[in-house]
C-alpha cells in the first residue's frame, strides 16, 4: 500500500505498520466542498470537527508514545491543503495523502462523494499491532476521539 506523505514523497504503508504500531485517523476536510453535502450527510455527525479532532490528537501525543503508538493522519485532499492544514494545528506527527482511495480499496474504507463531485473519505480511527488492523470505528464526536482511542489502546 504505497501511499504519499504531504511532500509527495512516496511512502509505503504496508512496511510502516510491520514496524509501528500505529493509530491512523481518517479526516475528510471537505473545506469549500461542505456547501455540497446532501442533507443526509449534513446531519452526520462526525462530518466537521478536522481542526478539533487534530489537536486533540496533538495534545495526547506523548501519551500514545509512551505506549509504542505513532499517530498518522490521513487525508484525500490535494497536498499543499494538507501542509497548509498541518502546519495550521500545529502538529507533529506523520500526515499521509491518499487521493487515490487506496486504503479504500485494501480496507474496505467508508467514502462519500459531494454533490460538486469530489471524494472524500468518512471521519474514521483505525488501530494497527502487530501488522494487522485490531481495531477500527466510525468517529461521531470528534472532541473525544483521541482520549477514547487512547483508552481502548492503553486496555490492550
């Protein structure tokens, strides 16, 4: 699964997780392309909340460390937002470009497409040990996220 990093520099996945554990969460930060969501997907919930999700990503990112877990997050946007978006929280942890839908394909991942035509995938957490994914959830409250994660993660 050879993904790119927010440089475009190619990076494959499949040999990060036989060495990392690691907590991947999935954002959709539709930015413009939220004035397009039917009214459906509008009332998701889960569906905004990149900024908040993140930091608080940031904030527990010793904790998860201190347990032998790398955070990655994941975004289908263009580059140069997801640098933009990166450097905007503040963090400091590995952000991954997928705007192939790649893992889509390798995991059977949720997506959704805007009524402007573009593809974005659902806000979801996924937890790899050992090589394999253990664990995988929809995020409805972005607030709690990282803490829940965390959790389940330090139950192991």
């Amino acid at each position: 699964m050879i993904l790119k990093d927010i440089d475009g520099v190619e990076f494959d996945f499949s040999e990060f997780i036989k060495t990392n554990d690691c907590v991947v969460f999935l954002y959709p930060k539709m930015g413009q392309s939220s004035k397009f969501l039917d009214d459906d997907l509008k009332n998701k919930e889960g569906m905004t909340g990149c900024t908040l999700q993140t930091k608080s990503y940031q904030d527990l990112k010793n904790e998860f460390l201190k347990n032998n877990f790398k955070i990655v997050a994941l975004g289908s946007h263009g580059f140069e937002k997801q640098k933009a978006f990166k450097q905007e929280v503040g963090a400091d942890f590995i952000f991954l470009n997928d705007e192939k839908f790649i893992l889509e394909q390798e995991l059977g991942l949720k997506t959704f497409t805007t009524n402007d035509g573009n593809k974005f995938y659902f806000r979801q957490t996924l937890i790899f040990k050992n090589s394999k994914l253990i664990h995988q959830h929809d995020v409805k409250d972005v607030q709690s996220d990282a803490s829940q994660t965390l959790k389940f993660i330090e139950s192991l």
